[in-house]
C-alpha cells in the first residue's frame, strides 16, 4: 500500500499555479518592453520549467511513498 505525501503534491500544486500567474502577470507587462517577443520567450521558458516540475511534484506526491509492512 502506498502512503500519499501531501505536502509534495500541494507545493507541486502552488508551483503551477504561480507560473501561470507569472506567466499572465508578465504577458500584460510585455507591451511596455523594448523587446516584448525576447521577453516572452524568456518568461514562457521559465514559467513552463517551474509548471513542469510543479506537476512532476504533484504526480510524484500524489502516488506517494511505500509504507512498511512491519
């Protein structure tokens, strides 16, 4: 039986959330920019780095731990 790690699947779970609020807060930001195609790579690369591990932690927490069966 598997134990489900809470706390790795909710820290998982806020990481996406925040990237995608980066992600929305600096598109709105990339008007005012020299380079707003420059900017937005570089905002959707990191933000899609941050949502990538965020939900490796979620699947990863949700499936969870062995427990002993002593």
């Amino acid at each position: 039986m598997r134990k489900v790690n809470w706390r790795v699947a909710m820290v998982g779970l806020v990481l996406v959330v925040l990237a995608a609020g980066f992600f929305l807060a600096m598109s709105g930001m990339a008007q005012q920019s020299n380079d707003p195609v420059a900017l937005m790579q570089t905002v959707g690369a990191v933000s899609g780095a941050v949502g990538g591990l965020g939900i490796v932690m979620a699947i990863v927490g949700l499936i969870g731990r062995r427990q002993d069966r002593a």
